[in-house]
C-alpha cells in the first residue's frame, strides 16, 4: 500500500484562505490600466493589500486611488534592476514581504520581421521578457514561502500570428521562464503560473489598424464570437494566486475564447 503523503498547503507565514487574500501583500507591474489595473482591483477587492505599480505615474495614481491603494503607488519600470530593488525595500519598510507577484507591465509591436529592426526587437525582448525574468528574480529573492507568480504571456506566444514576431517571440519566452521558475521555486511552496489571454479590450489593441470588416471577420474567428473585458483575465488570475489552485504550477492558461482550440470554417448560409 502506498504511504500518505503530508500535504503542507501553505507557507509558514501566509495564509490564503481560499479566494480571500486578506492581508496579503500582492505587487502588480503595470496597473495603471488595462489587465494590471482590473487584476490590482480584483485583489484589492479579495483583501489584499495592493502595491499597483507603472510607469505611468498620472494613471497609475489615479488607479490606485481608485481602488484603495492611493499611497501604495510606486513608479516601478520593469526593465530596471534598480527598481525592483527599490520597490521591495518599499515594501519591506512598510512591514510587508511580497505574497503576489503579478508581471502585467507589457506592449505589442506589430510589424513583419522583414519590418522588424534591431532594435525595435530588443525593446519588445527588454521589456516584456527582461522585466518578467526581473520580477520573477525578485519573488525568488523577497517572496513569503507559500506565495504565487502569475506572468502575462499571450496567445500570441504559442500560436505564431503573422505580424507579431518581436511580439510572439518575447510571450513564448515569458511561458518558458514561467515553467523554469515554477519547478526552481516549488521547494519554497511558490507557485508560478501564467495566463495566455487571446484578445482583451484594452490600450494594447487600440490602434491596430483593423478595417471595420476586418476587425467584425476577425471577431468572428473567436468561437466565442468576443472580444474579452480585463477583469475576465483579473478573475482568472486571482483564482490562480489563490489556495483554491493550490496544486497548480508552471501552467500557461489560455484566456482566448476558444481560438487557439482549433480552425472555424466558413458556415452554410443557405
Ligand atoms: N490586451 C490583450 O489583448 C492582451 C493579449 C495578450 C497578452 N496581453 C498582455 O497583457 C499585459 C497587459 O497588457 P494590457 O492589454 O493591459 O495593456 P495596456 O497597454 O492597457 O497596459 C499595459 C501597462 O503597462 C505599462 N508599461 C509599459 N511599459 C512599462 C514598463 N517599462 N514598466 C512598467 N510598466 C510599463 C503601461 O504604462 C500600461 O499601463 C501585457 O503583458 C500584454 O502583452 C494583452
């Protein structure tokens, strides 16, 4: 007969209770809109004590007003080794240890790789690779054992879309450091997942240059048939920091409606 194996379920200071985050101290990169901003709200809201941090710093306070986390705003550039440092000493000044890490500070760039300079490559690499590798380093080196990762990839990072290489390319990086970082850390109860949204009706997706044909051909392409709001992906990434997946690690969760499920042919009209 196989032995029982003692199930230790959280860290020796923090305590989840559920989807309840009370007290929990929980940074989030690029909160002063879109996903970071509805993933900061939907924290706060589960009693977590929110550190939302931009570089929009006008936005970025205004969210934090917003949500109860006015004076807990901090500037954090991503791309800055400095700044981590800076916003965990913050932290660590205010008596609190990070519970939370959610890397949503992120861009798209659309262009064809012929298109593609250097360093327009290296700027989508520097950002949305390097400032999620920086803020995972800082959870393994500040992190409450017991605490959650969650990093924004893409659908993009695993179905390759014409047109956003630099992109793509960047988002399949984020999903392989997500699973590096969830096996590295799983000594230390840290559990660090990531969630691939297809999507989401925020500033990211403004301005792609999408006829209005185009734009109704490619919503149509969803199985769902829609676009997604933030909180669909701030809802999932709370559930993901929370005990309720407290078995879950080094998963990449597509939030895409269905699309990267399969193809959609065109219907009968008859
Ligand atoms: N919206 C979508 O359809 C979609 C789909 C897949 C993945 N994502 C990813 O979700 C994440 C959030 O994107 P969003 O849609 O909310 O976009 P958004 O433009 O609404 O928000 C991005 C935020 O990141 C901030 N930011 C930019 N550079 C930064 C830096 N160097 N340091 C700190 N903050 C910085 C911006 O100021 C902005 O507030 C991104 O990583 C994005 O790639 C979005």
């Amino acid at each position: 007969m196989m032995s029982e194996v003692a199930v230790d379920r959280s860290g020796p200071e923090l305590r989840f209770e559920n989807e309840r985050l009370d007290g929990v101290a929980a940074l989030v990169t690029g909160a002063a809109q879109g996903i970071g901003a509805a993933t900061a709200h939907a924290l706060a809201e589960r009693g977590a004590v929110v550190y939302p941090t931009d570089i929009d710093e006008e936005l970025g306070r205004t969210t934090a007003a917003r949500i109860g986390a006015g004076d807990r705003f901090m500037r954090l550039d991503v791309r800055s080794e400095r700044g981590w440092d800076e916003v965990t000493e913050r932290m660590a000044a205010d008596g609190n240890r990070m519970g939370v890490l959610v890397n949503s500070a992120g861009a798209a760039m659309k262009a064809t790789l012929q298109e593609t300079s250097l360093a327009d490559f290296q700027r989508m690499l520097d950002l949305n690779l390097v400032g999620t590798f920086l803020g995972v380093r800082a959870a393994g080196r500040h992190m409450v054992d017991g605490g959650a990762v969650v990093n924004i990839a893409s659908l993009r990072g695993m179905l390759a879309t014409d047109g956003l290489g630099a992109y793509g390319a960047s988002k399949s990086g984020v999903r392989a450091l997500t699973k590096v970082a969830a096996i590295e850390l799983a000594a230390r109860r840290i559990r660090v997942n990531a969630v691939c949204p297809g999507s989401i009706m925020t500033g990211i997706t403004d301005g792609q240059g999408f006829s209005n044909d185009d734009y109704d051909a490619y919503v149509r392409s969803i199985p769902l048939q829609r676009r997604a709001a933030p909180d669909e992906v701030a809802d999932i990434i709370a559930f993901l920091v929370s005990d309720r997946s407290g078995y879950v690690t080094g998963i990449d969760m597509l939030v895409d409606g269905g699309t990267a499920a399969g193809v959609t042919t065109p219907k009968k009209t008859n």
